[in-house]
C-alpha cells in the first residue's frame, strides 16, 4: 500500500498538468528553462535521498525494534562509517554545483546586450528608460480599483492591468539596469524567471532574450509601502519588426509631446491633463479630493503654504522635499505634465483660480 501511494504521488508529480499548477513555470528564455531543469534534477536528488534516509531509517525502526528481541549496539566511533557519510553528501553538492554554477554564471552575464533598458521603482509604479533612444514612460496600475476590490469580494480572479507595458523584442539580448528612487522595490516576472532588487543609489543588472512573443506578468516583490500590492509588471514581447515600429512611434509621441513646451496652452487643456497625471501619481499619497494623510502626506486642499506660492509649488513638485517621502518628480515627468499637475492643483486647492502653468515656465 504504502509504495502503491508513493507510486502514484510521484506519477502525478512527474505528470505534466499538475507540475504546471503546482511547480515553478518553466517560462520563456534560455536561462528560465535552465533554471527549471536545475530545479528538476536537484529535487529529484533530494527525493531520492529522502528516500534512502527515510528508507533505512525505518526499515531499522521495524526490523530492530525492541518486541523483536533486538538489543541497541552500543559503540564509540567508526571510521569507515563517518568517512562514508561526510564522502557521499560532499559528492552530491558538488555535481549539484557544477551546473548550478555553469547557470549563475549565464544568469549574470549581461555583457553585450542589444538594447538596454533602465527600470527605475518608485512608489508605486515602474519607471522604464531604453537608453540610448530617448524613449521613456511610467508604468502604473491600470486597472481601476474598484474593479479589483469588486473582484476580490465576489472571490473572483482578476488581472493587474498597467496603462503602459513594457515593450521588448524577442530574440534580442535585452540588458535590464535596476534602481529605484525611494525605497526598495523588486522587479519580478516568474516566466522570464527575473526576480531582481531595485534599491535607491544601487544599479543592479540582469538581462533577458525571450524566445516566444507573448504577455507576460509579474508584481513588485520587495514590501515598498501602502501600494506594494498595486504595483504590476506587464512584459510585451514582440517581433523585433514590430518592436522597431513601436519605438519609432514613442520617438515621434515624444518628439510631440517637446514641441508641447513651446506653445501656449490652454486651462482647460491643462486641467483635463493634470487631473490625469494627480489620479495616476499624486492621488495614492495626497488623496483623490487632496485631503492628504497628515502628518505624512500633507492635505492640499486648503494648503496656504503652498497655494499662496507658485514657485514654491513648482519647487516642490519638480525637486522634491528631502527628508519626506516627496520624490522629485523632474524625471517622472516631462515638463507638460509637470506644468499640467501643477495647474490642476493650484486650479483645484488654491484660493486664486484661472492660473495656467505654463509648460515653458
Ligand atoms: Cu514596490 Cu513593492
């Protein structure tokens, strides 16, 4: 009975659908199916040393036990013995390291990579920067949270959406550069089998080259704060035809949105796009109606300090406040969204209204 169960517990382990729900993905690059073939031989050793142990262990508890008439041998060392048991387990670790190694070692050599992309964590959303292309955009949450509250409830699954994925090519080298600008986030994707800590100050590198064009998804791994549960990763992989295309039109969207600084826009312009900009990063801190969280995450409503002083407001969203958690926002935002916020708030909190920041300013 007790090898029939076991029979069949490793049958159903080794069985393909049920590795997939309950084991690590396999995923979609070279070094993730290395890893998960390392994973694969090193738990198969493990098992069948549980095995062995386990085996003798109670094979003696049943043939020696005591109703049986057997007497405990009562000896001081065994030479023999102790060099056999330090032998074998040193052999096991080291033909478990070798392709352990051979692996880490693939794993960190980001050396030539065809694109490099710095991912940069912020409270709480990723930051992504293809260096070299002039090409750069915050990634947040997406999907509206009464959607995932509503969801959650009813004990229904539900996706993290972002507004902007990450787009890369497939079969390129891609070298991804980790930081962060306040605390420490982590940047994980199971299927590209990429968990790596952006930490403020620190520039931590990894790299993937994906072989299928798909979606793929991961969550900040790292407890950052408030919204750490609200920080997806979406990973587009496509064609490096399509990816060439992708980028071109960023570069256009961004060249636009520069020509944006040098003509003069319109209030209403401006408050459409800052209550944009205040609902995707303002608002997880200062609050949708800027009431804040003091003492913290000061209110803006009602805030004199700040309302009374243009320059002092402009300050303090593109430089920060050191020493607070107000990050500067002067490489989160480009100068329309800067100016665009900042017309909102003042607009919406302020005692004098009809004030429209200019972007040129
Ligand atoms: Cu960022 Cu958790």
């Amino acid at each position: 009975h007790v090898w029939m169960t076991a029979g069949m517990l490793l049958m159903a382990l080794s069985s393909h659908t049920l590795a997939a729900e309950w084991n690590m993905p396999v995923g979609v690059t070279d070094v993730s199916r290395e890893i998960y073939s390392l994973h694969m031989t090193i738990f198969w050793i493990c098992v069948v040393i549980g095995v062995v142990v386990f085996g003798a262990m109670f094979y003696s508890l049943f043939r020696y036990r005591r109703s049986k008439g057997a007497k405990a041998a009562h000896f001081h060392e065994h030479t023999t013995v102790e060099v056999i048991w330090t032998a074998i387990p040193l052999l096991i670790l080291i033909a478990m390291a070798i392709p352990a190694t051979a692996t880490l070692k693939k794993m960190y050599d980001a050396s030539e990579a065809d694109l490099d992309i710095l991912i940069t964590g912020q409270q709480w959303r990723w930051h992504y920067s293809y260096l070299g292309e002039d090409v750069e955009f915050t990634s947040s949450l997406g999907t509206p949270r009464e959607q995932i509250s509503g969801n959650a409830e009813r004990g229904e699954n539900y996706l993290l959406e972002v507004d902007e994925p990450l787009v890369i090519p497939v079969d390129r080298k891609v070298r991804l550069l980790m930081t962060s600008d306040d605390v420490i986030h982590s940047w994980w994707v199971p299927d590209l089998a990429v968990k790596q800590d952006a930490i403020p100050s620190f520039v931590n590198e990894n790299w993937v080259r994906i072989n299928e064009p798909g979606v793929y998804r991961g969550q900040c791994a790292e407890l950052c704060g408030k919204d750490h549960a609200f920080m997806p990763i979406v990973v587009e992989a496509v064609e490096p035809e399509k990816f060439e295309t992708w980028l071109e039109e960023r570069k256009a969207a961004a060249a636009e949105e520069a020509m944006g600084v040098d003509r003069e826009w319109a209030l209403d312009e401006l408050m459409e796009r800052g209550e944009q900009v205040y609902g995707a990063i303002c608002a997880s801190c200062h609050q949708p109606d800027g009431s804040g969280m003091p003492p913290t995450f000061p209110a803006l409503a009602g805030n004199q300090a700040l309302m009374d002083d243009s320059a002092h407001h402009i300050d303090t969203v593109i430089n920060g406040v050191s020493g607070t958690p107000m990050p500067a926002f002067s490489s989160t935002l480009n100068p329309v969204e800067l100016a665009a916020v900042i017309t909102y708030e003042r607009n919406a909190w302020g005692n004098e209204t009809g004030e429209a920041i200019q972007p040129s300013e």
